[in-house]
C-alpha cells in the first residue's frame, strides 16, 4: 500500500443534512485522502488493527484509522517511528490517521499516575518504569508520529467524580489546550502536507460543566472539536443526552468527534444527534473472542450450541 501525501489542505465540507434530526453527512480532506462522514474509526493501538491485515481494513471502506499515542510512545517509540519515515510508513497505512493525546490512557491507570498543572507522572504499564507526560510531549509525540489529526492533552474523569472534581479537570482540559496550541498553532505543515489540532471538551454529566468546556474550547478556533469524557461507565441514557447536549454547543461548520463509542445502538443515536467521527475497540475485541453482532442481537459462536 503506498503511503504518499498529497500536498492538500484539511478541510471539512458538509454535503447533506437530514429534515428530521441533526444527522449530517461530510467530507473530511486530509493528506492522505477524503474521508466521507459519519466515520467509524479501527483503532491500531500499537501500529496494527488486532486481528486484521491493512488491506482487509482498506476493504471495508476505512479511510481514516486511530493510533495510540500512549501505547507508540512505550513500545516502540516515537522517535524510532519518525526516523522509519512516521506512522503512515512504519505500518503500511496509505489512509488518513488520527493519533489520541494519550489523555484517557495515563488518566485510566488510576493508582499509577499523579497529576499536576504541569502534566502527568505515571508508571508504565509494561515495566512500572516512570514517565511524564505533558501537553508538550504530547504534541511532540504525535506529530512525530505523522497523524492528520493530533489530538490535545485533556484530563478525563471517571463517572462519579465529584463536580468539584469534575471542574477542575476542565479548567485544567483547557489550560492545556492552550497549551498545545501553542506548539501547532491549530495547524502546521510538514513533510508536505497539513496537521491539525482537535480541541476536546470535558464536563462528565454535569450540564454546566459542558456548556462552560465547549464555550473554552471553541474559542480557540480549531479545525475540529472531540467530545471525551463519556463511555466511561455513565448510564446510556446520561451519555446519550450529554451526546446530544455537546454535540449541539460545537461549531456546525466543523468535523465532531465522540470519543471511545462502538455500540451501534450508540452509533446511530450519536449520528443523529449530529456527530459525526467515532473510535472504538469494540469490534476487533469482540471478534477476538468469538462474538458477532447482528440485527438479532449478539451471537457468541464460542457458545456450545455452535460447536
């Protein structure tokens, strides 16, 4: 698969909307080609599609993929992948690619990290080794990397968190933004084509909270704005209205990003709240272990029934 940009400028165009909810359909122009929208994401957590060749991802019609800026930046590097010619090259990907912050990922690991206005200090999951991540590292990780889109550092809470709790990590979700600005800039040319930087607003459940992230985020006027926070053990009843919630307070003219969603049920519901990228894990994990979706429900074919 060949992995040449194409000298073109991120864009986003939307080219229909439905009469009789916010769903929307797009087209995202990037380096490595148009995507059109709604989009679903495979993620390739470290350089691969578990269980899956690149080829057999081209197939389905996956344009734009995920890869882990967390998982990258432990094994085998960063600067090992830039000196292979970025991401795009080291794993044979000639779609575009959005690399995350590894926000969620150094938040999750709970007991193992410790967090500051400055960044993050946790310890690896592989070998207990310590690190220490920054809204600047961040930056310097993916776009070594070679993503398309680079995601911002922001902090997720868990649900349940106190909205004490749950504020402070917006404050700090934004300062951090600014912060990461600061080194793109919201969009940088390299290697011949453009980066851009996603801002994302945070806010858990708590309406106010939201509608204070996405009023700081936007104003930093960036290509295109991600909603975290959600899919994080809230009811879907609660992740589904805060979906509708944020995804209304985001700009109209710019691409929406839900982060961390794969049920289709989600999917759809999200979609028609005018949503319009996901990323999940999902699918490729309940491949693994044997189970299949369908109109009828899930089918587990590890199940006796199926022997």
């Amino acid at each position: 698969m060949s992995t040449q940009a194409l000298d073109t400028p991120f864009a986003f165009h939307v080219t229909d909307r439905s009469s009789d909810t916010a769903a929307r359909r797009g087209r995202l122009v990037t380096g490595h080609g148009t995507v059109e929208t709604p989009v679903f994401m495979p993620v390739g957590t470290v350089g691969s599609v578990k269980a899956v060749t690149f080829e057999q991802v081209w197939a389905t019609g996956s344009r734009l993929i995920l890869g882990n800026t967390y998982h990258l930046y432990l094994r085998p590097g960063h600067e090992l992948i830039a000196r292979a010619g970025g991401l795009h090259r080291f794993q044979g990907w000639e779609g575009a690619l959005l690399t995350d912050s590894a926000g969620f990922q150094v938040f999750s690991l709970g007991d193992l990290n410790r967090v500051t206005e400055d960044g993050v200090e946790f310890r690896s999951h592989l070998d207990g080794s310590r690190h220490f991540f920054s809204p600047e590292l961040s930056m310097e990780i993916q776009l070594a990397l070679g993503a398309d889109i680079v995601m911002a550092f922001d902090q997720c809470p868990p649900y349940g968190a106190e909205p004490a709790e749950v504020a402070r990590a917006v404050a700090r979700t934004t300062h951090w933004l600014e912060r990461c600005r600061a080194v793109v800039g919201g969009r940088v040319f390299r290697d011949g084509w453009e980066r851009v930087l996603f801002g994302i607003m945070q806010g858990g459940v708590e309406e106010d909270l939201r509608r204070r992230s996405a009023a700081e985020v936007t104003a930093c006027g960036l290509p295109g704005y991600a909603i975290g926070g959600l899919s994080v053990g809230e009811p879907t009843t609660a992740m589904r209205e805060m979906t509708e919630l944020a995804a209304g307070l985001l700009p109209a003219d710019r691409p929406r990003y839900l982060m961390g969603v794969g049920f289709p049920d989600d999917i759809l519901a999200s979609v028609a709240a005018g949503v319009d990228m996901f990323d999940c894990v999902l699918p490729t994990r309940m491949a693994r272990t044997g189970t299949v979706l369908t109109r009828d429900g899930r089918l587990v074919v590890k199940n006796k029934e199926f022997a």
